[in-house]
C-alpha cells in the first residue's frame, strides 16, 4: 500500500484465489459479512478510505462475494 501511495504501480499475485491472501488478508481484512453485528461500524471508516483511494485511482480490490453485499456498498458507500 505503501508503494502504491507513493506512486509506484503496485500489482498482487495471488496463490489461490482473488483476495485470499495479499489482496484480502494482509489488507487489514475489511469485510462486513459474518462479522459480530456491533464490530460492523468499525469497518465504515476503511471501506470510505477505499473507495476514495478507488476514485483517485490509486490502489483497491472491492470485491461483493455476493449480489446483496455490491447493493449494499454501492447504496450506502456511494462506489
């Protein structure tokens, strides 16, 4: 992440899966599915950062597992 703000092109490779290991877990693990309901309010501030870094065209893997996580991001985050 470090590299990416500082303006270098960053890319990640992953082993398994997209966001299994460098893009997921090393990432901080910001996710909001199958999280204690009063840990959910303590992800809006990475995913806000996200989406910003998204839009500036910096650094970002947001990725919906499912439909109903995408509606929720984009209805409530604005992405």
């Amino acid at each position: 992440m470090a590299a990416a703000q500082a303006g270098l092109r960053v890319t990640s490779l992953e082993k398994d899966s997209v966001a299994r290991h460098a893009s997921g877990v090393n990432a901080g693990g910001v996710r909001r599915l199958g999280r204690d309901l009063a840990e959910v309010p303590l992800s809006e501030r990475p995913m806000r950062m996200a989406a910003v870094r998204a839009m500036r065209g910096r650094w970002v893997f947001l990725i919906a597992f499912i439909l109903l996580e995408l509606r929720f991001l984009v209805e409530n985050d604005g992405l």
